[in-house]
C-alpha cells in the first residue's frame, strides 16, 4: 500500500483577525488546524539555526504580528476537492507544499516571497518561477541558500542597488566574496559581458554556478573560483588585474580593510569598487583604509545600520 502523501496548507492573517478565519473555517468543516504566531517564528528559526548565518531583519519585520493558519489535506484531487470547501468564501492567499522527508526547507519557503530591489531588479525565489514579472523589472531568479544571501539584507540590497548605477554594459565584472552569486548574476542579468566570482568557501562555487543556471547564465560568460585573493597569487593571476569595470565585495569590515590594498588593482582606469556589508560604525574606519590605499570614496549610501560605499582610483 502506498504511504498517504500530505499537503501542508498556509494562511496567513492579522492577530486582529484570527479568530474571525478560525470561526469560518469551522463553520467549512474543517476540524483541525495549526495556529503560528511571531514566538513560534522565532522558535523554527532558533531550532534551525544550523542552517544560516544570520537572519534578514526584514524577514523579522515581515513576520511581526502576523498569525499562520495551517491546514492539512491529502496531496490528491480528493483532498484539493476538500480544501476547496474548506477556502470557501475565504478571499486570504494561501501557499501549499507537499510534505516529504525535507519538511524544514518547505517551511522555509514560505516566508520568501519576490521582491523588488532598487529600480529595476526584481528578485524571485526560484519555485515562485512562473509568476508574473513587473513591467519594467528584470528578473533575478535565485534558489535562496540557507548560507548564503538571499537579496533580504540590507547590506546586499545596498549592493543591488548600486550594482544598477555602475554595472557597464558590454564591460566585466568581479566579485569578491560571491556567496549564493546573487551579485555577479545581477550585474549579468544587467548586461555585463562577463563575471568572475571568488569565495573562501568552496561551497559557495556550486551554489553560484546553480543561481546562474536558474539565470540561464552559463559558464562561457561566469567563472566561479574558491580561494583567498588576500593570501593566493596564482588566483590573483588568473582573475587578472586592470580589466573590471566593477568591483564588488558584500563582505565585512575587517575583510575589506585589507581588500582595499589589492582592489585598485583590478579596476579600469575608470572603474569602481562597490563594497557593502559595512556596519555604520565602521564605515569611517573602511572609508580611511580606501582611501590610503589611492581609492577616493564618492559615494556613500545607507540602510538599516549598514553602508555602502562607491570609490574610483
């Protein structure tokens, strides 16, 4: 006999409204349900804490006050017929994901939804595929990584934002500590003829190359390399030097500060270095270290407690 596959359905409301949808959904016929509020948010991301490395305040605000509904149906016409007079007269969008053996990263999924960052950029998780894109918008498909960006924080929305002021058309690009290579596919998708990407960590190389096939990016124009360019000549001398029209580096203070040594290296004459994921309160200090090493800041641009800046040799 085969085992019952389920599908976990997802409504989400207002604390204000709960018991209202509660009330409507009984009176449907349902006789159970789940009920999620903000505490329990918290509680999935700290028993799944293993699998990220810090949480998007964005995605905190998005879930702030909001009470989760969840309903259970068997994942066959039957059930969708049962869900059907359960949602009746219930005018609430709903998600639903089959449960399987991976629960965890379907939950996770819900809480992302496309979202649109600066003027033209459109950022869609990847099972979203398929849904209208804005007019105007260029989409930006990524299967978001539970370790690497997702486009939420503030520091790599800075980034995209800047990426659509300086990405040249037709010129390369460079990123330095790519991550999922949200950044490098972006200045892709934005018409760079090329991108090379580097991270420390060798994961992050499979994780790329799978966001820019999502893209249809492919490797003739977007090279992926594991390696420290701080400590490793051999991948200095691959990436080149004196040929990106951009330079990007979403990473941290402390790595940029020595960064800033090498990045001028790399650049046209007339390139920039966009660097991002500064706290405010080391933005100066960062600004300095570009600055004494010949890069002159002329733009700075903020959010959230996180800064970006755009500098030129």
């Amino acid at each position: 006999m085969e085992d019952i596959k389920w599908l976990e359905v997802v409504l989400d409301t207002t604390e204000e409204e709960l018991e209202g949808l509660c009330a409507r959904l009984t009176a449907n016929g349902v006789t159970g349900m789940a009920i999620e509020d903000e505490e329990d948010f918290k509680t999935f991301l700290e028993q799944n804490r293993q699998y990220w490395d810090y949480v998007d305040e964005g995605l905190m605000e998005q879930m702030r006050g909001v009470c989760r509904v969840k309903l259970y149906v068997t994942d066959d016409d039957d059930g969708k017929k049962q869900l059907a007079r359960w949602l009746e007269g219930i005018d609430l969008p709903y998600t639903a994901a089959s449960l399987g053996e991976n629960d965890w990263a379907h939950s996770w999924q819900k809480y992302y939804k496309p979202m649109a960052v600066g003027e033209r950029l459109y950022i869609v998780p990847e099972w979203e595929r398929g849904e209208p894109v804005p007019a105007g918008k260029v989409p930006l498909y990524l299967n978001p990584g539970l370790t690497f960006g997702t486009g939420n924080h503030a520091s790599t929305q800075l980034c995209l934002a800047g990426l659509e002021a300086y990405t040249v058309p037709g010129q390369p690009v460079l990123d330095l500590g790519c991550g999922s290579g949200i950044l490098s596919i972006a200045a892709l998708a934005l018409g760079a003829s090329e991108a090379m990407a580097v991270d420390i960590d060798p994961k992050a190389v499979d994780v790329a190359y799978e966001n820019a096939a999502l893209n249809g990016i492919g490797r003739d124009r977007y090279t992926v390399l594991a390696g420290d360019v701080l400590s490793d000549q051999d991948l200095v001398s691959r990436l080149g030097t004196g040929k990106y029209a951009l330079v990007l580096a979403n990473i941290v203070a402390d790595v940029i500060i020595p960064l800033s040594a090498k990045a001028g290296d790399f650049l046209t004459e007339d390139g920039v270095f966009l660097c991002s994921g500064i706290i405010d309160t080391r933005a100066d200090e960062v600004q300095a270290a570009l600055e004494k090493n010949g890069l002159h800041v002329f733009e700075r641009r903020e959010q959230n407690g996180w800064v970006a800046l755009a500098s030129k040799k």
